[in-house]
C-alpha cells in the first residue's frame, strides 16, 4: 500500500508565512485612501494613481521575479522582494508630494511580486505531490486571504494610535522580519529529463504560440480589475454611500460604529469568506476540470457585482457582499496557477504563471486607476462597477474553448 504524502510540510508552512503577512500589508492601503487624501488635500485620483502603479508593477514584476528564482534561486528571490517592499515603504512614509508616493510604490510593486504568489506558488508546487499540489496551492492563496483578514483592522488599529507615516514604517519592519522563516523554503525541483533540455525562452515561446495560454492571460485581467478597485476603493466608497449603523445593533454592539470602520472590516470579511473559497476551489480542481470551475467563478462574480450596485447600500448588503465576492476572490488562483502548472508542467511554471499574472496586474491597475479617475469626473463610483460586471462576464466566457489537456514538454520548440 502507498503511504501517502503529508500535505503540512516546512516549505508550504514557510511560503504560506510569506505570502501572509506581504497581502496583509498589500490589503490595508484602502484604509490609507482618505487619511493621506484628507491631509494634503488632495483628490481622489492621486492616491488612487499610486496603488495602480503599485499594482501595474507587481504585475510586470511577478515574471521577472520568477525567472530570477528560477536562475539563481527562489530565496534569493524573496530576500530581494522584501528589501524592495520594505524600501518602498519607508521612502513612502516620508513622501509628501503626489509624484514621490507613485513613484516609491513602484518598489512596494516589486517587493509584491518578490514575496508573493508568482514566486511561492512555484516553489511549493515543485514541493508537493501530483496528489497534493492542488490542495497545497489553494492552502498558500488562502493565506494570503488570512492576511487580508489581518491587515485592514491592523492598520486601522494603527492609525488610531500613531500617523499613517509611522504604520508605512511598521509594515516595512514587518515584512524584513518574515524574512527569519526562509531557511524552511527549501524546495526540490522535480522535473523530467526532456523538461531540463528545454531552455526558459523555448518553453515560454512555445506557451505563448498556444491559443490556450492567450486565453488564460486575456481571462485573468478581470479577476484584477475587481479585486484591485475593491481593496483600494471599497472603504472609502462605503464611508461615502452606505446607510447609518444603528444605535443597539449587532454592529454597534461589536463596536463598528463608523461606516470608516464597516469598510475595514468588509475587507476582512472578504478575506474570511476568501479562506474557505481557496479551499474549496483546491479540493474541486483536483476532481474537476479547472476551466470550468473558473468559469463558475467568474459568473458568480459577476452576478453578485451586479446584484450590490443595483441594491441600496446598508450595513447589511456591505456585509452580505463581501461574504459572497471574499468566496470568489481568490479561487481564480490555485486553479489558475494549477492550470498553468498542468498544461506546461513546473520547470518554468513561475515564469510562465508570472506572464499570465501580468494581466490580472493590468486589470488591477484600471480597476484602481479608473476608480479614481472617474470618482473624481462623475462623483460616483456607479460606472467603475458596471465595467467590473462586464469584464467579468467576459471572463467568463473566454475560459471555455481552453483546451485543458497536458502539452508535452519535448512538443515545445527549442
């Protein structure tokens, strides 16, 4: 009888520690969205501007940052992502003019990439069993979901005892000291002999010349339109729109008494209901065909984006959507990056997942940049919305002609 592999191992416990506290850090600027606005009077569209940059350089970061774990080694990768995130950061806390904060966020940009999926989905992919890998990708997304429970209310925790400047300070500490785990990031590279034969440029031209691969890529964009434009304009959208908290109820008692602090905490419940979904999109995409599960995903999406816009806003719809939308928020990742990993196996599977990555990154720049833009020429946020709904449709309908069947490796050009 086979003795089966443990799904808990060093390298996913590590890689999950990682991806945790970097989207803990990622998920909390929202909450600085109206404090830096409020104190240098700015409007909406700067700030907004810099989280899009930061987003637009994650995603042009995340396939360099794989192929340098895949050249010089995945920790060396993390250790550079994390002094980038880091320096960000404190050049971040002492900037004072709009240009300074969308510059520095290239660098917390880059530091994202370096410490988050592109490189630790790799790592713990070729860590885990055939058997495992799907259920270990999900567990890695859902810490970076517990992360997004984590950060919101830290900074918010934060904010009420020391300037936002300090809390950018902070979280750079933060991010160095998850450096001390990465003696346990050590991954094997398993990998056929035809699969090392094969050059990093071969295999990546060759999934590029697959119309599969375009779709994945031209697919992914929506899933980082919504999820950007959420993070980074939620809050404050619900600071503006939402309905009183009464007096005696649940969340009153609870000591939510700001519409400030409902859109904290609709981030966290994003993340919480996120947990479960990444979870259950692992188990299924082991048992059922990926493109149709991201598909469902997508659909769900966009139902419920449509359903909350079209409803009047209350405590009540805040906390119900994000429950439903924090299901579907990651779910597109283990089964995307599963279905890179599938199609054109794990040699390249950073590189590779990285470049289809970099459209969820131009979709989270437009999210955040258009949420802005338009907020500022129309005074709602009604159309960034609308726009969401019909990228995700999109989205949903471009996953079906995928051809989910493995490529062989000797079949790419050299």
């Amino acid at each position: 009888m086979t003795q089966r592999s443990p799904i808990l191992t060093p390298v996913l416990l590590a890689g999950s520690l990682v991806v945790l506290v970097g989207f803990a850090i990622r998920a909390s600027f929202g909450v600085f969205q109206l404090p830096i606005a409020e104190e240098f009077g700015w409007p909406r569209a700067e700030f907004s501007l810099a989280i899009a940059i930061q987003n637009l350089a994650w995603g042009f970061g995340q396939p360099l940052f794989g192929a340098v774990a895949e050249k010089i080694g995945d920790r060396k990768a993390v250790i550079l992502g994390a002094i980038c995130y880091a320096l960000g950061l404190v050049l971040s806390a002492g900037a004072t003019l709009p240009i300074q904060h969308q510059l520095y966020e290239v660098l917390v940009g880059l530091g994202i990439a370096g410490t988050g999926f592109g490189v630790v989905l790799a790592v713990v992919g070729r860590a885990s069993s055939a058997e495992n890998r799907s259920m270990s990708l999900a567990i890695v997304t859902a810490a970076g979901s517990a992360g997004q429970v984590l950060g919101p209310p830290l900074a918010e925790g934060l904010l009420a005892v020391m300037p936002w400047q300090g809390v950018f300070l902070a979280f750079a500490a933060l991010i160095l000291a998850v450096l001390a785990v990465l003696p346990w990031m050590r991954s094997p590279a398993p990998a056929s002999k035809a699969e090392l034969q094969v050059s990093m440029g071969a295999a990546v031209l060759g999934a590029l010349r697959d119309p599969s691969f375009a779709l994945i890529f031209l697919g992914f964009f929506s899933c980082g339109y919504q999820l950007a434009f959420v993070t980074a304009h939620f809050p404050a959208f619900i600071a503006e729109v939402c309905g009183p908290i009464l007096p005696g109820g649940v969340l009153h008692s609870m000591g939510i008494t700001t519409t400030s602090a409902l859109g904290a905490v609709a981030i966290s419940v994003i993340g919480i209901g996120n947990i479960a979904g990444t979870l259950a999109a692992g188990w299924l995409g082991k048992r059922y065909t990926k493109k149709y599960l991201l598909a469902g995903v997508y659909t769900g999406r966009t139902l419920v984006a449509a359903w909350f816009i079209l409803t009047p806003m209350t405590p009540t719809t805040v906390l119900a959507f994000s429950a439903v939308m924090g299901s579907l928020w990651l779910a597109t990742v283990p089964l995307t990056s599963g279905l890179v990993a599938h199609l054109y196996g794990l040699r390249y599977m950073g590189t590779l997942y990285g470049i289809v990555f970099l459209s969820h990154q131009l979709g989270a720049f437009m999210g955040v940049w258009l949420g802005g833009r338009l907020y500022d020429a129309f005074g709602s946020y009604d159309a960034v919305w609308w726009i969401g709904v019909g990228v995700g449709a999109f989205s949903a309908v471009v996953h079906l002609p995928i051809r989910e069947v493995a490529r062989p490796v000797a079949a790419v050009p050299a």
